[in-house]
C-alpha cells in the first residue's frame, strides 16, 4: 500500500472518530449561551475544527431532539440566533461525559501496550 493510500485510510478513520464526538464537544460549550459563528471560534481555540456547514445543521437538530434551547438578539446590527443547553441537555450532557470517560479508559488500556513497544 502507498504512502498516500495509507494517509487517506487514515484521513478517513480520523473523519470517523471526529463526527463521532463533535456533539460531545458542542454541548459540552453551550453551558452558556452562544451563537453558531462564535462557537465555530470557541472550538478552534480548543483544537476542534468545524465547519459552520456542519455546525448549523448540527445545532437545528439538537434543538429538535430537545437537547437545546435557542432565542434570537435582535439588539445588534445582525440579528444572532443563542444556543444554551435545555435541562434535557444538560444531563444527556452529563451521561456523555460519563460513557466518554469509560470509553477513553477503556480504549487508553488497549493502546497503551501498543505504545510502549
């Protein structure tokens, strides 16, 4: 296998592995309100990388499963659409974060003989 067949079966597992946990990462910023543009840039400074193409999308459906409450400012020049966790949200939230922390365990135990080798 190439050099560059090898990148992009990696490129495509790192794809998985993030559209796996960018929920995770969005509900884990809506403790307080935020609008979409803002959140693209609270994530990036915190090493996730979004795409507003996939964010709003993302936020319309939490907001439909329940998981969000939104309220427009019509206060500002542009009108901005908040996003803050719903009571729902908060303990999905929280049940997120304890199945992540099994599953990094977990996935840590497994790999880390690897690495030592």
């Amino acid at each position: 296998m190439s050099e560059k067949d090898t990148q992009d079966l990696v490129n495509g597992f790192v794809q998985e592995l993030r559209r796996g946990t960018i929920i995770l990462g969005v509900l884990s910023q809506l403790k307080k309100a935020q609008y979409g543009y803002s959140l693209v840039g609270v994530l990036e400074e915190k090493g996730i990388q979004i795409d507003p193409g996939t964010l709003y999308p993302l936020l319309r459906r939490l907001e439909k499963q329940g998981l969000l409450e939104s309220q427009w400012d019509t206060n500002e020049a542009r009108p901005r659409k908040y996003y803050l966790l719903s009571e729902t949200g908060k303990r999905v939230y929280e049940e997120l974060c304890a199945e992540w922390s099994r599953m990094a365990e977990g996935i840590q135990a497994l790999v880390e003989p690897n690495q030592k080798s």
